[in-house]
C-alpha cells in the first residue's frame, strides 16, 4: 500500500515478469522485450499495480518518451499525480 502523498504519482522501475498494459502499443512492446530477453525499464504509478504506462531500454528513453523539453521528470510526475487524484 503506497502512502497517501505518494498515490498515483509516476515513476520509474525495471521491469517485471510481471508487469502488464492495457494499452496495445505498450503491451506489444512489453512481449518484444520478453522474446528478446531484454531488461529494460518500465514507467508505473503508485497505487496501480502492474499497469505499465511506458517501456524503454534506458531510464533517460523512458523520460525523454513522456516529458516534453523544458520540464523536469519530477515536475510533470507532480502534474500527472494531480490528475489522478481529481473528483469527477
């Protein structure tokens, strides 16, 4: 169980044999790298297990793939993290 400041916030881990998507791109890459035996690095949210949001090779391709120039992997995790904690 992640902490409360922690929940739904970004980060990044290497991959499990585990790991899982919900998105086809993702998953497809995921397999890619099981037949291939890669490692490589995975981007997962506190309070969602096993869902992966991107795989790369390297912890720089993993956020050079979600954060635009300009900003830091800590500030848009922070962004990211206030739009799972939004009310609907």
């Amino acid at each position: 169980m992640s902490s409360r400041h922690k929940k739904f916030r970004p980060y990044i881990r290497r991959r499990h044999a585990s790991d899982r998507s919900d998105d086809f791109h993702t998953a497809l890459r995921l397999s890619i790298f099981d037949e291939a035996g890669w490692g490589g690095w995975v981007l997962v949210q506190h309070g969602v297990r096993g869902k992966v949001i991107a795989v790369e090779r390297s912890r720089d391709e993993v956020v050079g793939s979600v954060v635009s120039s300009g900003e830091s992997f800590r500030e848009w995790a922070l962004r990211v993290q206030g739009f799972g904690e939004m009310k609907f």
